[in-house]
C-alpha cells in the first residue's frame, strides 16, 4: 500500500524547528484526512500538525520532547489513496523502536520509566557524531541562543558532539553538555545558584538556592512560562533598553467614543474599546518614523514596508501572547475592531494559527486594562520598540484658555515608549510619543464610524 510521510510543515517567518509536546495518535491508530496526528511547539505558538491521507499509523518516528527541523518526517501512515508526495526512503529516519527480542541491543542501564527508556532509543538510534575538527556546523536559531545565555563560544560550541542528522547539535546535546560543563571559579559574594532540578530548564534558568518549609508549594512553571522567561531574558540581554514617557489627555476620544459605541456594536457586531482606536492611531504615525518599524538583525537595520502591530494579549492563565495585525495603517478604524476582537478571541482559546504571531514590527501592550498607571515593557525581540498605554482616568488638569488658566476635570491617560538605544536615540523616541498625543488630542468628535 502508499506511504504517506507526515511532515514538519512551516511554522511562520524565522522558526525553523518545533517541539513534539503530544502525539495524539499511536502506532496502529486509524486517521482520517485532516484529522490531527501531533501537537508541537515553538517559542511562539501550540499547533497541531494533521494528516492530508487517511489511512493507519505504522511508525512514530520521534519521542515527545524531541525537537525537530520543519520537513522533518515525524510519523509514516500507510494509505490505501495515491500520494503525490515524493518520498525519499533514505529521509525517514528510523522508527523509535519497541522493547522486544529483536530490539537493537539495550542500554547497559534498564530504564525507570518510559520517558527514560524512550530517551535511550533515542540515543540508539541517533548515535552522536563525533566533532571533525575544521568542519563547517550548522546551528539551529534554538541552539545558538542556548549558547549565546551561556556564555558558550563559538570555539566552545564546535566542540559539542552532535546526535543529529550529520552530526547536527540538538537541543539536547547543548543541555546535556551543559549539564556536563565544569564551570569555571568565580570569585563572588553572591548567593551560591543551585542548578535546577530539571535538566531541561537548567540551560538557562538558574535558582537561588534557599531553605524551603513543609508549608511551601512547588510549582513547576509550564512550559509556554520557560519560553516566555527565556525570551524576555534574552531580550533585556540583548538591547539597550530605555524609556520615554508623555501625558496625554483623551477627553475628547473618550467622548466621541461614548457616543458612538452602541450604535457601532449593533452594526459591527464587536465592541468598540479603545485599543483598536489607539492602534489605528499608532499606524497612522509610525510611518513618520521608519526606524522604529524596523527589526535589527545582527549589524543589519531592517525597515519594514508593512505597519504590523502586535497586540500583547493576556490568556486566562495570565500568561501573554502578541498575535500580529499585518499591514494595520490598510485597515479602517472598523476593520481593526474586527481584526483585534478576533485575534484576541483566537489567542483566549488557543486557536491561533502560526502566522498569527509572526512577522510583527512594532508592538503595542495596554497596561491600563488591569489599572496599571503606566509600565516600562520589555522590547519584543527582534523589534527595536513597544508602546505601553496606561490607565484612562479622571484627574483635575490645568487647562489653558482665552480668559487664562482654569482647573478641569479631564480624562488623562500615561503612555510610555519603551526603545532600544542602540538604534534609536531619546530625540526619536521622544518626537513619537508627542505626535502620538497630537494625533489623540485633535480627535475630530464630530466624525461618523
């Protein structure tokens, strides 16, 4: 009968591998087209990769955890359709194989658990490769990072064995020599740091070490909660973070907003809150300055054509995600209302594709939601900036006037720019936030949805 390779597909701009988090089929299961086979991750995004033929599971061709490159195969499914896929016979790796009498010959230590004996599988079937000394390696973007947060150089590196396809280094081979690194002694009257308990989080993420009380509860953070502490980590290591903060007052949008926002859901369908409108302003005036819709990649500035703002979202369980509105100054102030209620409803209930959080230039997060005056956010990398909007509240404000200064009550409205100086200096930084409070300030109230 056909058989059909299922592949690691393109997870988006920039990711070139993927996390097995759950095979959601075993070997010998049915699958229809369509239908899902296995979720996987990235630093950005669950998905779930599915399965063009039906047909039945014959082999599983990697272990949970197990990260692997996009078109990797990741499981063989038998077909009784014709597959128009061009299957190398010599691409396929070998499956994870089953304890039996025929199994290749077992590890000198009998497993513990599953994961333990799927680990040593693993190892079996990808022996690790010895360092050629002078040979060009390929780095994937997940292991250069795990270097660069340890201080590993490049020398260093290269002499890590790789178990990968052509000696490639894997996730795992960069932990388990880190694990293995004798590290170098220190002089320090800092607290002795602990290495975690979890070696798949003891890379990058060093506890303080310090009495515990049977009163205290251990929670282990979830994975997406690693991710996100290693990419904010990352990011405050990487650009000169600064910030710039203006006052603005937002009576007039508050106004005209009060006044349209019942008729706009009856004929929308979505609310009208405030963050569409801020996005829509922001869009109008990033493009007077170029530079902060721009991405750094390496020495290189990248100015992007498209305005594509990512909206930081809260999840019911208190962690973020950024999906991206693509080309946002393209779109009227309706159609953004749209766009931000359905991304934000996508990422509450997990049903964000891929490319709904890549390719971003410039990030907008709305701390006022939660009552927060102002905050000082962490640049979403490679982004060179994020805008923070803060609380719409009434306050007594100095207003000038024909007859001289009068006391009001306005509704006023902290914003902070938080940029990186490596690229963009205070001058920059500054000219934005002030055009942005021109831009909210001349609100026309007189104007129609």
């Amino acid at each position: 009968m056909p058989i059909y390779q299922l592949v690691l597909p393109s997870m988006g701009e920039s990711v070139s591998e993927a996390t097995i988090t759950q095979w959601l089929k075993k070997v010998g299961d049915t699958v229809a087209a369509d239908e899902a086979v296995v979720e996987v991750a990235t630093d950005k995004v669950d998905s779930e990769v599915a399965s063009e033929y039906a047909g039945v599971i014959k082999e599983i061709l990697h272990p949970v955890n197990a990260v692997v490159g996009v078109d990797a195969p990741l499981a063989v499914i038998e077909t009784a359709e014709e597959v128009t896929q061009d299957v190398t016979p010599a691409a396929v790796p070998k499956a994870i194989p089953t304890p039996a009498p025929s199994a290749p010959k077992a590890p000198e230590k009998v497993a513990d658990s599953p994961q333990q004996y799927m680990e040593q599988a693993q190892a079996l079937v990808n022996p690790v490769t010895p360092v050629v000394e002078g040979q060009k390696r390929f780095y994937s973007p997940l292991v250069k990072n795990i270097a660069k947060e340890e201080n590993i150089s490049d020398q260093e590196l290269a002499t890590v064995p790789g178990s990968g396809k052509d000696g490639r280094v894997t996730k795992s081979d960069i932990l388990a020599f880190i694990k293995n690194r004798k590290a170098p002694p220190v002089a320090s009257t800092q607290p002795r740091v602990a290495a975690s308990p979890s070696t798949e989080t003891s890379a990058t993420r060093p506890t303080l070490s310090f009495a515990k009380s049977d009163s205290d509860v251990v929670v282990p953070m979830t994975r997406m909660e690693q991710m996100i502490s290693d990419h904010m980590m990352h990011s405050l290591k990487t650009s000169a973070h600064v910030q710039s903060f203006i006052e603005i007052d937002v009576t007039k949008l508050w106004n005209w907003r009060e006044k349209v926002k019942n008729q706009f859901v009856k004929q929308h369908g979505v609310k009208l809150t405030f963050t569409p409108i801020f996005l829509h302003l922001v869009a109008q005036v990033l493009p007077e300055f170029p530079l902060l819709n721009a991405v750094l990649e390496g020495t290189n500035i990248i100015k992007k054509k498209d305005i594509n703002l990512g909206m930081a979202t809260a999840l019911p369980d208190g962690n973020l995600i950024v999906p991206v509105i693509k080309q946002a100054d393209m779109l009227s102030l309706t159609g953004l209302a749209k766009k931000v209620h359905e991304l934000a409803s996508n990422a509450r209930t997990n049903t964000l594709s891929p490319d709904d959080v890549q390719s971003g230039s410039y990030t907008v997060t709305n701390v006022g939601m939660f009552g927060s005056l102002t905050g000082t956010p962490i640049i979403n990398q490679p982004q060179l900036a994020i805008l923070a909007l803060g609380a719409i509240r009434k306050v007594p404000a100095v207003l000038e006037t024909e007859n001289g200064d009068v006391i009001a009550i306005r509704q006023q409205m902290m914003v902070s720019h938080s940029y990186d100086h490596r690229i963009i200096n205070g001058a920059m930084g500054g000219m934005f936030l002030l055009r942005l409070k021109q831009r909210i300030e001349n609100w026309d109230e007189s104007q129609t949805i």
